[in-house]
C-alpha cells in the first residue's frame, strides 16, 4: 500500500493535491466504521471530505472519502513521491536524515524482538528504504505496494521482490516472522481486514510493527482542520493508541509496546505520530 514512504515526510497538502487532480465530490464515496458497520457522526468538513467519528467504539474516519478509482490515480501519480523526501536526489536534505533516523530506530527495535536472520515482509515498501536497510541487517525480504512508480523504484534501484497491488492479492509466501507497516494502516479502505490478513501472514510466534499519525496528539486535537498531517484525501482512518488496540485485537493481534515521544529514535522528531511494536494472539480452534 502506498504511504509514507517508509516512515518518510508526508505527500503533499491536500489542497494542492485536489487541485492538481481535480477533486470533488463525485470522486468520493461514504464509508462505514470497519468495526462496528455503522456511518459516524460528524467531526468537521474538509470538502469534499468529511471527519466523522464511530458513536460506539470512538473510531475516527473519513466520510464521504476518494474512491478506489481515484486513490489509485493518486498513488499512480509520480509527484506522490517526488514532492516528499524520495525528490531529494543526494539523499543528503534534513527529510533524508530523519528517514535513515526512523529507519535506524525501528530496525532496531525488530531486531531487539525478532533478530535476524528471519522473514521480513514490509507492507507499502514505498520506494524500498526500509526494506532495504532490512535485508542489509540480515532479514529475508519482501514487499508489497500498491503505486506502480514506487514499485518500480524499489525492484530497479534496490533489487527487491516487491508485489505490486493490495496484501490480499499478494502470493501467500511461507509465514513471516517479522511484518511492518509504515505509515500505512491509515490509507488502507478496511483496517481490520488488512490486520486479519496480517495475522494470516505472521508466524505464530513472530511480531510486527507499524507506525500511524496519531488522532489523539497535541496538534491533532488544537488544530483541528488546521492539522497539518490531516490529509483527508489519504488519511482514510485516524487512530488514537485506544482505538488502534482496539483493531488490534478483533484482528487477533496485541500491541505490546506504543512509543509516542519525538525523543525516541523510532519516532525522532514526531509530535503527531506513534510507533507500535506487537505480536500475534495466540489462534483459538472453533
């Protein structure tokens, strides 16, 4: 799945984005909370999206949100990537830093859990950083992504084995030790569908780690509309550490760690994100 990029800056503004690719309402369609099937009630209005929040788990989500049709014309488009860290050809701009930074923390922090060597499959491999610097560290790996440009940037400049399209689509390889999201979970048009398939990928005694803007941070909640990593056009699902444990475990998971300090390598510089180290849930025969 398209995202940012491995923990990398965000895409460009919404406004820019519906701009550029002509965004209205006709490009949208409702959605319903994936956990409980029911519409939610309005949170605020980003035409020609909508924040709405679930009455019975508190889940938040955009409604009306873009189609199928149009997120992927949006993931297709080159300057998805090109407007963000991955339009920096020296690798050497402050956005490069604080990737390879993320990227240090959060290995470190699957290697702490699950050491190499081992399956690794990263889900939204973007252009393949993480990915990468996972298989340098010793890991087996693979990916999945849903954008053809980064796709094709991972597999020609990285040499990696990345499926293109959507997790369910993907080839059910042997299961994984470790499995990783970066900044992912929040684009996907089902969450605890992709968690389930997770789980059905992930060894029993494996762990995964995922990273997602955080719904319940300062700047979420003082600025509202104004909230700079928003995004509405992608940012289909907003997560508070509640609600994501919450997922977690309908999809058989548990979040055993949650870092939220800009502090922590993993999360370096942050105020509006958290970072999520778990494990599966041991299966019950019905």
């Amino acid at each position: 799945m398209a995202q940012s990029p491995s923990g990398a800056v965000d895409a460009p503004e919404p406004a820019d984005l519906a701009r550029a690719l002509g965004w209205t309402a006709q490009h949208t369609e409702q959605a319903l909370c994936c956990l409980c099937g029911i519409p939610g009630d309005p949170v605020m209005a980003v035409a020609p999206f909508g924040v709405v929040r679930c009455p019975i788990c508190d889940l938040a989500f955009v409604s009306p949100r873009l189609s199928a049709a149009a997120l992927q014309r949006m993931y297709d488009d080159p300057g998805y990537f090109e407007d963000t860290v991955y339009g920096d050809p020296t690798g050497r701009s402050p956005a490069m830093v604080l990737q390879r930074t993320w990227t240090a923390g959060r290995l470190s922090g699957l290697v702490a859990r699950r050491p190499p060597p081992g399956r690794l499959l990263e889900i939204g491999t973007g252009y393949g950083y993480f990915l990468a610097a996972a298989r340098d560290a010793g890991y087996d790996v693979r990916g999945v992504e849903l954008s053809r440009t980064g796709t094709a940037h991972a597999r020609d400049r990285h040499g990696l084995e990345v499926f293109r399209g959507q997790l369910d689509s993907a080839p059910a390889d042997p299961p994984a030790d470790v499995i990783c999201f970066w900044d992912t979970l929040e684009h996907v048009p089902d969450p605890l569908e992709f968690l389930r398939q997770v789980r059905l990928r992930l060894a029993d005694d494996g762990v995964f780690a995922l990273s997602v803007p955080s719904f319940a941070s300062a700047p979420a909640r003082l600025l509202g509309a104004r909230w700079w990593t928003l995004k509405p056009e992608q940012h289909i699902w907003l997560f508070t550490p509640t609600t994501l444990r919450l997922l977690a475990a309908r999809a058989g998971l548990v979040l055993t760690s949650v870092v939220t300090s800009p502090l922590r390598r993993a999360n370096a510089g942050r105020t509006d994100s958290l970072v999520a180290f778990g494990r599966a849930l041991p299966q019950v025969d019905r």
